[in-house]
C-alpha cells in the first residue's frame, strides 16, 4: 500500500495520520484470537498493569505468535513507512498495548523518541510508529491523544518517570505540554477495529486511563531505518530488538491465509 | 426558567440534559475569580488530591462565599428542578469539583443516591443534580461519562471505595456498569463555560483523571425535596447540609449585579 500526496502533506504537517478500517473483521478476528491466548501466556515479554494481574502490554509477540509474525511483516504496515522514510527499514519495537476495560492505565506525555535516544540511542529521528486497532477506539477506552504538529518542535526534554506506571517512560513537564497544546490542539483519532495510526516518532503523545467497561487493544509496530540502528543495549531484547534485518513483506492476503487455515484445522 | 415538554421527556427518557451556553462570558466571569479565591483558602470544605496539594472539590462555598451563595440560589438551577420534582426544595450538597489540569483525578463509577441512601439515610431519590461548567468541557479534559437510561435501573448495589481516591464514594462493581452500558452505552456532553448539566440522582456515572494541560472545574448543585430530607447526620454538615429551609430564588441577573460592583469598587 502507498500513501498519496494528500496522506504524505497531512502527515508532514501534522505528524500523524489515521486510515480507519483497513484491516477486515477476518483479519482482526485472527489477530484478537491470537491476542487472547498471547496474554493468558506468563511470560517476561507479557507486562502487567502496577500491583495488578491485569495485562497491559505484550511486547515481542512477533517472535512467539505467527499470527503477529505475519503482521509485523504486513505490506499495509511496512510499506507506508518504507515511502516514508525512504529506505529500508526493521523491527525497533513491536507491541500489543491491552489498555483493559476498568484496568488500564495512562500513559504519560511522551515522545517515542524520546525514549529510545536516551535509552537505545538511536542516532536520529528517523523511525515511525504504526498501529493497528484491535478493538472498537471511542472517546471512553483510552484513545491516544496527540498534540498535531508537535513533531515539529524536535526532540524535547524529558525526565525518566520510573513510577507512574509499571512501564519507565521518558516523560515531558507540564510547561512543555501546555506551551504545544494551547498552540496545535489535541486531538484523540477513533475508529473502528482494523483502523490504523501512523505517527511520526517525534509527536508529543499521551493516553488516558481506560475506565469503560470496554477493552481497547493496540498493536504497535516501531519501524527505524536499518541505517539509523540503536548502539546501546541497555534494555531487554525484546523491548529494543538487535536484529537489524531489513523486513520483506509478506503477501497482502497473509493473514487471511492464516484466518482459512485455522478454520480449516479448528 | 421552564423546562419544554421535550426538555421534560428527554430528561425522564435518558436521566440527564444537557443545555449548552446557558450562563454568560460576564456570569461565568464572576464565578471563576470567586472560584480562585475559594481554592487558595486553607480549610476543611477545601478537599485536595490524594498525597497532593492540588485542589480537588471545595464543598459548601455558598456558605463562605457571595458569588457561589448568589448561584445557588439562581433561578435558571432552581427552577427546573422544582418543576421536575414538584415540590419545594433545599440544598443538600454544593460543591466546586476542580479537576485539574495534568492532575484532576477520576470519579469512580457510582449513582450519588448511592451515597445519599446510605450514608445520609435520604428517603427516597427525588432529588437533582444540575450542574454549571466554568471552564469549557472537552473530551481531553475529564468529562463527565454518563450511561443514559441508567436511573432506571433503580438503586443499585454498591460498595463503599474509601482508597481509589481521596473522597469516599460508593461505587458500583465492574459487571454492574458492563451491563448497563452494554444496554444504553456511555455519552459525555461537553461545551463551552457557561453550559448546564441535570442529571437524576440515580444515574450512573464516573469522570476520567483530566491528563490535559485545561482545568475543567464544574459547580454542582445536589437539590432535595424539602419532604425528602436527610434522616441521619454522619458526615459533615459541610457535605450533608442540614438547613431544611426551601430555596426562594433570586432574581435572574443577580450575577450580572455582583459582577458590576465588584467591576465599580476594584
């Protein structure tokens, strides 16, 4: 898939773009499936929510799920940001954030970015974020809200919040967050399971806690160009991956393969 | 100020109405330097955050205060619920609910005649909530959630939640919500400043933690039917009120009347 010039302008200029309902419901039939038994596993790849069973994100799971695996190489995924970022790109990251009905909890205001310089140093900007709703996102299931435009502000300073939740974040002071959102707004992009989300590694992101009755599952894919790899290892492999391999996509038709497959053997 | 046949059945249908831009820029002016001055005062009404010095909710400012004794005895918060409940009525609770910026927290899922039954021993649920925004309520900025038809759904069970926040609340289990929101699924009315929201005191709801860079302070008025009053004095008279004595309304622009002295003596 490619982005038009209409997609490529909006997403310069407000770093982020929203593609609703581009996954079937076949297709995020598998992935929710799969997304079940992914987070009854115990694992250290399955994070929970602070002082809770409840969980919050599945990282990795491209490297222990076929369903995931075949989506981590989606060409509807890849090759936007391929276009993008005009090269070839790998897996710097890749996660099922869960944001459980009741349970889940915020996320802090962030860049990606910010995160990965500091702790991975990833040398330059150049990695995009693109995900995928598995489940129905309404203003009441924790959307992400983002700041449009805030990439533009370059990388900001940010602290190491290490207790807000159970996940370290590199975070921004309030000043900051005030100062680009009197300025670009906030907007919170919903949609229907199968939607996606493109952002741009730089924009200035937080999300709510999830208090409907409603789970709201996000898969998200951190693409960074091969030639932009991280040189510091310092997190878990499997929250800053070392397999600097260029990604080929799969077929555009792979999990509805695996869909007819499993129903085949089921 | 009437309610319309409309208004009425809206009302009696959904269990909340929401009228937008009912108070002036001059009125809501007024309420919100009163409103500063209310939240820089060090006592007991003035209830802050868990383990922070951010303000939370100041009860029984119509007590302590001319902007907020004149509200609450405004004609457009009064009339309509004496019309709704029929009856003379008196103030049982008034509170500013602060939420904010960056650190409002939530209100749990909960029905306020939940708590009116069970720690104040009020008879029955004829009594009203009618509320004003002083700042503009967007989704991004803890707005409230309601489930519409839940008032009849009747008094549900509750428990008592004395740890989630710093206010305690009796508040509703996860399947309850699920079930009624599955049913009447959740809306959150949002507006500029100035806007009027009613709601049965059996409606179902909560308010998100208020992750924006906006404040979103909400007075709200809790009116009883004088015949309907409270019948056990535990919790402070700050928050109970016990003062039976009906409400006689003020004249409709008795805001715009404070406003313009205090324009002339500053």
């Amino acid at each position: 898939m490619q982005l038009s010039p209409d997609h490529l302008r909006a997403l310069d200029e407000q770093g982020y773009l929203f593609l609703p309902s581009r996954f079937t419901p076949e297709e995020v039939g598998i992935l929710r499936e799969h997304r079940e038994r992914i987070f009854a596993m115990e694992r250290a790849e399955v994070v929970r929510e602070k002082g809770s069973a409840v969980p919050r994100t599945a990282f990795a799971c491209q490297t222990y799920d076929e369903a995931y695996r075949r989506l981590a190489r989606h060409p509807r995924l890849v090759d936007p940001v391929v276009q993008i970022l005009g090269g070839p790109v790998y897996m710097h990251q890749f996660k099922i954030n869960a944001k459980a009905a009741f349970e889940g909890d915020q996320w802090q205001w962030h860049q990606d970015y910010g995160t990965w310089v500091n702790d991975d140093r990833m040398p330059e900007p150049r990695a995009m974020n693109i995900s995928v709703f598995l489940d129905d996102v309404t203003p009441f299931n924790g959307p992400l809200m983002i700041i449009p435009g805030s990439h533009r502000a370059g990388t900001l300073r940010a602290s190491h919040d290490t207790t807000t939740t159970s996940y370290p974040l590199w975070t921004l002071d309030h000043a900051t967050v005030r100062a680009l959102a009197d300025r670009g707004g906030l907007v919170a992009p919903t949609g229907p399971a199968g939607s996606m989300l493109m952002f741009h590694c730089n924009i200035v992101h937080a999300s709510p806690a999830n208090m409907s009755p409603w789970d709201r599952n996000i898969v998200y894919l951190s693409l960074n160009r091969t030639d932009n790899a991280i040189r510091q290892f310092t997190r878990p492999e499997y929250i800053a991956h070392r397999d600097f391999t260029p990604i080929v996509p799969l077929a555009d038709d792979t999990l509805q393969m695996l869909a007819r497959e499993e129903a085949v053997t089921a």
